[in-house]
C-alpha cells in the first residue's frame, strides 16, 4: 500500500504551493526509507531540494526568488503574487510567511534530518543555509518583534493570532 497507493501520489509532488510539496517530499522520503527504496528516496531529496530553494528566499538569489521549472512564474508580478503579495525580499522569507506561520512550518519540516540519517548532509549545503534563514527570520516574529512596514505590508493573520 505504501508504494502503490502513497508513494505514487507523492513522488512526483504537486507543481503547486511550497508547503505541499515540501510535505509531499517528506512523506516520500519517510516512505522510501521505510521501504528501502534508493532510487524513490534520491528522487524526492533531489525535489526537496530544488522546492526548498524555491520556498525560502537568500539574497543570492538575485532580485526575486528562485522557482521550481515548470511553475509557470516568469513575470515580478506572477512571483509577488505567488508569495502572498510580498514584494521584498530578505533572507529567509519564505514562500508563505505572509500567509501564516503554519503552512510555512509545513515547507520547513523536518526532511533534513531524516536525509541526514539517511547518510547524506544537506545542512552543509545550500539547503541548510536556506533553513537555518528561515527558522531565524520566522521565529522573531513569533515571538513577538514587531513587524516593519515592509513585511506583509506591516500586518498579517499570525500577528493578530498571538
């Protein structure tokens, strides 16, 4: 049922939001281990990894942030739309911080550590600089920094949720 059912759904991702198939990369990578599955694990750590360079923003990125080939986002305008209306970017703000802490927790669940068990070091690599931006960057607002003008034009629902 696990790799019939489950793991041929996920596999592949979504091409669609950063926290579905970020949570889809972790279900695939939690089933393939289980399975001892090599090719289906280095499949989905290779879509992590390209989705987590998608989902969280580094100042090398250049003036927007990296997306995943075959989203269809080309334009600033389809980008700034993609990512909740924010159009500024700083290191480690991710694809959904001005949608709500939540599902910015689901895209940076906790992949890295079952890869590492696995074998294999992402945290030396650019995905772990890209977590360990986002973990900082997020968590000063939920514990309560104010939040400048800049940032989800000063306001979001995970503010108010405090």
């Amino acid at each position: 049922m696990l790799r019939n059912v489950y793991l041929s759904k996920v596999i592949n991702g979504s091409n669609s939001n950063g926290n579905w198939e970020l949570s889809m990369m972790e279900a695939a990578v939690g089933i393939s281990v289980f399975l001892e599955d090599k090719p289906s694990f280095d499949k989905a750590v290779t879509r992590y990894r390209n989705r987590v360079a998608a989902y969280v923003y580094l100042a090398s990125d250049g003036a927007l942030p990296k997306t995943v080939p075959g989203s269809g986002l080309s334009s600033r305008d389809q980008i700034v739309g993609y990512w909740q209306g924010q159009s500024t970017f700083m290191d480690g703000l991710t694809q959904e911080t001005c949608r709500d802490f939540t599902h910015t927790g689901y895209g940076i669940a906790d992949v890295a550590e079952t890869v590492r068990i696995q074998g294999q070091d992402v945290y030396s690599t650019d995905v772990g600089t890209r977590l360990r931006q986002a973990l900082g960057f997020q968590s000063k607002y939920q514990l309560g920094a104010a939040v400048p003008s800049w940032l989800c034009a000063g306001t979001s629902t995970w503010v108010s949720a405090r």
